[in-house]
C-alpha cells in the first residue's frame, strides 16, 4: 500500500514539473519574464538587449507559440555574446575632452578647482564626474600630457580635485624668484638672479583636461596602459604595473 502511495506522489510530483516546462517554454510568458529580468519595456528594447532578432520574438508571441530547448540554448549564447559586446563598446566612455581649465576656489578656498561651477555648463560636468569613476588627463598648453591619473575608490572630481592641488616634487621647473612689490626693478644684467628649481602644482602648470568614465575593473590596467605608454612626457613618479 505504502509502494502505491510513493509511487501516486512521484507521478504528480513529475505532472507538476511537467506542467512547469510548459509554462517555461510558452513563448509569450517567456517573452515577457526575460523583459522583467533585463528590465526593458519592449519587444524592440529586449531584441537589443538579448541579441534575438525582433523577428523571433514576434513569432514565439504569436499564439503563444512553444519554445523548443534548442531555441532556449540559442537564447542563452546570444544574449551572453550582446552582453559580451556591450562590455567591450561601452567600458570606456568619454566625459570630457580637452577641457580648458578656469580656475576657481573651492567654497571654503582651501582648494582650487578646474572650472567654476556657478554656471549650467560647470554644474552639469561637475554631477558628471561626480557619479563616475575612471581615468583623467592634465594638459599643458600645447594640449601634451603631463599627468594621468585614476579615480576608483573616490569619484572623478574629487580625485582631480585631490590632484589639482597636490605637492608633488616631481613637477618642477627652474625659475628666478622676482621680488613682486617693495623694490625698483633693476634689469638682470645689472643684477642676475639665480635659476632655482621650484615645486610647482598641477594648477600651476595645467592648462586642459580630459576625464573617461571606465568599468571599474579596468581601471587600473587602462592607466597603467596610458601611463606607460607615454612614461618620458608625464610627471608621474610611479610606474604603474598591469594586473592580471
């Protein structure tokens, strides 16, 4: 009696799963499941997203058509080789590009900024960087790289921020120290002024700017590439390696 029993249960627990498949296979309950999960509102929106033509997604609407394991199978592969596509075309994405720097003081002046942002422009580019992270480039005046950083763990306009207004002793140049105000001028070959090597900051030196909004695991491979691909024209102390 107990054997009837077991098998009765088995028989209707294999119905049920039956019953299942063929729910999962309808067409048109599939159709609309895959539109929730990849949150998407149209046929034409998840046929971009998954990779599927419109075409097939039409046609196992229609009549509530079943989807056959095969078909399944090829949804699966498409849909990873669009995500795989969609990865390698949006990883990077520019921000700003050759951006000229106007200097402007931080609301509590302790810092100087890149741009000032009371303006429409300034705030739109400043909530850009604000909500992304990635890499950014400072330019000298002939538009020539001179410093490639990274913000991975802070947004980009605090890391730019941060290195806008760094001491770092690597950037330097030669300059004369010229009394600015309490002496007559007196011409240098009457009185010749040494050349000293002086620190100067990136505010002091930059005058263009890039910023990329990059997959937060690429980042730090994107800079060590930048970085090391132009080692001789930046003011970056530190080499960067490749993570692997």
């Amino acid at each position: 009696m107990s054997r009837e029993i077991g098998y009765a249960s088995r028989t209707r627990e294999v119905q049920a799963g039956l019953s299942l498949i063929q729910v999962i296979l309808n067409g048109s309950i599939l159709i609309e499941e895959l539109k929730q999960k990849f949150n998407v509102a149209t046929d034409g929106e998840l046929a971009k997203t998954t990779g599927v033509s419109l075409a097939s997604i039409n046609k196992w609407k229609a009549n509530s058509a079943k989807i056959t394991p095969k078909q399944i199978g090829n949804l699966i592969m498409k849909a990873k080789r669009q995500e795989a596509k969609s990865c390698l075309t949006t990883a990077v994405q520019p921000i700003v590009e050759y951006y000229e720097i106007d200097h402007a003081e931080s609301k509590n002046g302790a810092n100087w900024e890149p741009i000032p942002t009371d303006s429409e422009r300034g705030k739109t580019i400043k909530q850009l960087l604000e909500s992304s992270s990635g890499i950014y480039v400072f330019y000298n005046s002939q538009c020539r790289a001179i410093y490639i950083g990274k913000a991975r763990k802070q947004n980009l306009w605090r890391e730019m921020i941060s290195a806008f207004n760094r001491n770092r002793g690597s950037q330097g140049v030669y300059k004369v120290a010229h009394p600015e105000k309490g002496q007559k001028f007196t011409p240098a070959y009457e009185k010749l002024r040494a050349l000293k090597r002086t620190n100067v900051y990136l505010s002091d030196i930059a005058v263009y700017f890039s910023a990329f909004k990059v997959e937060e695991h690429l980042i730090d491979n994107i800079e060590a590439f930048m970085i090391r691909a132009f080692a001789n024209d930046l003011t970056n102390v530190r080499m960067e390696k490749f993570k692997f």
